[in-house]
C-alpha cells in the first residue's frame, strides 16, 4: 500500500489507540525473536526471558535438553536387549581388558628381558658368592696349609659340621688357638648367611615364575572368554562381568596374601637359621671360655705347685742356715766360754783390787743379768734395792739394765740359758726400762724390777702384779714385749753384753764407768760414793749412812753369794 493511500486511513484512527497498539505490536516481536533464540540454543533449560514480561517466555519441555537426553538414555536400554547391541559393548569392554593385558605383558617382558632379568640378577648374585668363596678359600689355604676341614676342600658350603668340628678339636688343644677358633667360627657364620641368601634368591625367582604362570594363566582364561564371546550367540550380562571381576579380584587378593604368608614363613625361617648361628656361635664361645677357664685354673694350680716346692726350699735352706749359724754361735760361745775361764783363771791368779777413779758428775753403772738367775736374784735384792728406788743414790749414777746374762745369739734369735720363759723375762724388763727408765727424781721401772726378782715364780707370771705395784702401764708394757720393739731392745741387751770388754764371767756382772766391780760389787754405796765428785753433801754418802751399808755386806757373807757361769 502506498503511503499516500495509507494517510487517509491513518487520519481516521483515534490517536488513543494508537498509543495501545504500538506497544503490543513491540512485544510480538520480542516474543517472536524469543522464540527463535531457544530452538538455536539446544543446551539450554531456559532459553530467554522476556525483560518487559509479558507472556511465560520458556521453551517447550519436550525441547529441553535433558529430556532428550533422557529419551535417548532410554532408547539405548532398550537396544541392549538387542544381540549386536550387546555384542558391541562386550566388544567396547574387552578392547580395554586387552589394551590392559598388552600394558602388563610389556611391563613383564621389560622387567624380565636382558639385565633386567630377576633370573640374571640371582645368577650373577651367585656366581659372585661363588667366586668370592674360592678367593677366601685359596687366601685361607696360602695362609693356614694343612689346616682346612675336608668339608671345607669339598666346596659344600652347607655342611657345617666338620667346621664345628674342627672348631671343637682346636679349643681343646691350647689356649692359643682360641683366636683361630673364633676366625673359624665367624667364617662358619657368614657362609651359613651366603648359603640363607642363595636359597632366599632361589625361592624368590621360584615365586616369581610361579606368579608368572598365573598371570599366564589369567591370561589364557580371559581370551578363551572373549574367543566364547565371539562364538556365543549371547555374551554374559553386565552383572555376569561384574561377578567374574569381583572373583578375579578376590584370587588376585588371596594370590598376595598367599605369597605375604610365604614371605613371613621365609623370614620366620631365616630368623630361625640366624639364631641357630648364633646360638651356635654362643655355644662356641662359651666352650672357648670354659676351655680358657681350665687353661687359667691349671696353670694355676701348677704356679701355686711351684711356689709351694719354692716355699719348701727356701724353708729348708732358712733351717739349714739356721742350723749353720746356731752350731757357729755354739762354737763361738764355747770359744767365748772357754777364755772366759781361761781369763777368769789367769786373773785370779794375778787379780788386782778395783781401781777407783774420780769421775765428774754422774757415774755410768751397768748391770748385766738374767732374769731367772738365782745369783742376780741374790745381788737384786741384798744391794740394788735400797739403792735404785733411792733418789738421792739415782742423783750420782745412770743406772743401766742389761738383761741377757749368759744368753747366746743365733741368727735373728736368743738363746736363754734357763730357757724360752727367761727370754720373755729379759725382754719385759728391756720394755719397762725402755718405756720408764730412771732419773734423778723417778725410780721409774726400778720398784717394779725389784718386785720381779724377789719371787721365785715365771718372771711373766709376775709382771702384771709387780707393774701394778710399781704404778706402771701393764698393757703398754706387754704390747712392747710382744712385738718388733720388744725383740729390738732385746737384741741391743744381748750385743752390749757380748761386746764387753773384759768379756764377763758370770752373771750379776756390775760395771762401774765400764770397769768391773766383782766382789767390790757388793759394796756398791762405798764404792760411788768415792768414785762420783758429787757425792759431797749427798746423804747417800754420809758416814752414817756409809756404815749402815757396810754392816749389810757383812751379813751377805761369801758363802751365801751365788752366781750363774755359762754353759
């Protein structure tokens, strides 16, 4: 129509509806171009929305896309009751079942082809135990000929026998071989672990063809299946694949439990066979120990045999010398006898009267006695005892005890003349006089030794109570006796009166500043009186007193003195 037509008809419409009807013409359009846009876009649920709103503006449900999809899922249900339909899927699965099996069996070719060879590994493995095996046994041979078991030249690494053998025979031989016993038993040992790790490599390779034979085995059934497959005019459902995959995957389980069960068994054995090495090698040990404990004991035994056969002839030689030297002390006091009394004899016949000699200060006065002598008894208690337990008679002399007599040495020992009970009285009196001597202002041990020698009881019976009466330390006295002091002042008694010069005659011998006194002995006051220059004022020396001393000698009469002459 032309415009010009169109202009009276246009004039003659109500300008109110045409403001309506601008509008709903507008929203055709959009629904019309709607419409088109959903069927272009098959994807989608909705397509498009009109903006103003008006009308539903979605797609038809028959055009979605998942109810195609669904009619398309069912269609394809329905075909798989179809043959060809269902042949195709078993043909679809098993293309994947052999694209698998292919995968594995190139796994397999690549890991058992060449070097790579688990059978190659455990051959090489072997030859090197086996090479190593004769380098140790030609180095043993070159360093120990002759010394090798046979089972050891018969190359059987197994047989361990003759080496526990040998090892015995060795330990028993002498405690040096030990070390060869030990080395012996450590090469045991490792061939012992080169033989366990032999049979473990043997046993892994026969697990390892075992599971290649099943997994041949696997194989063979899964292409007679697909090779049925093909022939049958049906192939199995889908829950028939599913059952033979769960059972293929429950034997492929068992399989792996089974060979886990084999390996803990292998391990089980291989601890066990460790143990018993070890155990083997303990009992080695210990019988070395033990042979090495005899060893030790034995030449004990030998060393404590010779140091007693040692011990005895050291004893006997000591007796012997002992012997020696008593009958050469024997002699020389005979000897020392003898010119005594040829001295005593000669001086009786031209004997002088003792000199006096003014000596300045205190005079040395010496008694040489015994203590069971019945002349030193005698002379104790007539003269000293007034005098030694006299402070002012102590104030002109040093007063010195000798207690030896007519004793004799031998060796390291004393001789008494009145036997062993008189040495053990010299030596007490040695230590009392050692231990409280006297002096000026103490009469020390002197009240003591008088109390001694006036009994006629054991001079060691009598100690105890004249140490009391005296005020002396009894135990002190007997632990000096009784030990190396004891002995020592003793032996200085005995030397000091073998050493004098005169030699004595008799016991009591009195010396005064180293002269003889013997008869004049018995006038001892008188006598000290005139030889000391500090007898001036002492009361000792006053007439009175001098008199009283005089009348006492005559009672003392000649006959009444005795002495003691050596033997």
């Amino acid at each position: 129509m032309a415009a010009a037509e169109l202009t009276p008809l246009l004039g003659n419409i109500n300008s109110t509806r045409i403001r309506f009807a601008i509008p709903l013409i507008l929203v055709a359009v959009l629904a019309l171009v709607g419409v088109h846009f959903t069927r272009s876009q098959r994807g989608s649920v909705l397509a498009f929305k009109n903006p103003i709103g008006s009308g539903d503006g979605v797609v038809p449900e028959k055009d979605l896309s998942f109810v195609k999809s669904e009619e398309a899922h069912f269609a394809a249900s329905k075909q798989l009751d179809d043959v060809a339909a269902r042949s195709n899927m078993n043909d679809f699965f098993d293309s994947i079942g052999k694209k698998q099996q292919m995968e594995h069996v190139r796994i397999m070719n690549t890991a058992s082809s060449g070097d790579n060879s688990l059978n190659n590994y455990f051959d090489k493995l072997a030859n090197k135990y086996h090479s190593e095996r004769r380098a140790h046994y030609s180095a043993r041979l070159h360093n120990h000929p002759g010394m090798l078991h046979h089972a050891e030249m018969g190359g059987h690494s197994g047989d361990l026998t003759g080496a526990v053998d040998h090892v015995n025979h060795l330990a028993q031989n002498s405690l040096d071989q030990q070390s060869q016993a030990k080395i012996l038993a450590q090469r045991a040992q490792r061939r012992a672990a080169e033989e366990a790790s032999r049979e473990e490599g043997h046993e892994k390779r026969m697990r390892y063809l075992q599971e290649k034979n099943r997994d041949k085995q696997v194989q063979r059934a899964v292409r007679d299946l697909s090779k049925d497959s093909n022939h049958q005019p049906a192939a199995p459902s889908m829950k028939m694949r599913m059952i033979q995959n769960l059972k293929t995957q429950k034997y492929v389980e068992a399989q792996r439990a089974r060979a886990n069960a084999e390996k803990a068994d292998e391990e089980k054995k291989e601890k066990n066979q460790l143990k018993k090495v070890g155990d083997w090698i303990k009992a080695q040990n210990n019988a070395a120990k033990k042979t090495k404990q005899e060893e030790i004991e034995k030449f004990d035994e030998q060393k404590n045999d010779l140091k007693q056969y040692l011990d005895t002839i050291t004893k006997k030689h000591k007796q012997e010398k002992e012997a020696e030297e008593e009958k050469q002390s024997e002699i020389t006091s005979k000897v020392r006898a003898l010119k005594r009394r040829m001295s005593a004899t000669k001086r009786s016949n031209e004997e002088k009267p003792f000199q006096i000699k003014k000596v300045n200060g205190k005079v040395e006065l010496g008694f040489y006695m015994e203590s069971m002598c019945p002349g030193c008894k005698y002379y104790t208690s007539t003269v000293l005892k007034d005098l030694i337990t006299n402070t002012d008679f102590n104030k002109l002399v040093d007063f010195k005890l000798y207690p030896y007599g007519n004793g004799r040495i031998s060796g390291d020992s004393i001789q008494c003349q009145h036997g062993e009970p008189e040495c053990e009285g010299n030596t007490i009196l040695a230590c009392m006089q050692s231990l409280y001597p006297v002096t000026e202002t103490d009469p020390g041990f002197a009240r003591a030794f008088v109390c001694m020698e006036e009994s006629d009881k054991l001079p060691a019976e009598e100690a105890k109570r004249c140490s009391q009466e005296g005020k002396l330390d009894y135990d002190r006295i007997m632990t000096c006796a009784r030990g190396d002091e004891g002995k020592r002042l003793a032996m200085d008694a005995a030397r000091a009166t073998e050493n004098l010069n005169p030699p004595h005659e008799y016991a009591p011998w009195v010396t005064l500043a180293g002269q003889p006194l013997r008869d004049s002995a018995y006038d001892l006051q008188s006598v000290v009186c005139q030889s000391s220059t500090l007898s001036q004022g002492n009361p000792i020396c006053s007439s009175s007193a001098l008199k009283i001393s005089s009348s006492q000698i005559l009672r003392a009469s000649s006959e009444t003195r005795s002495v003691c002459r050596p033997n």
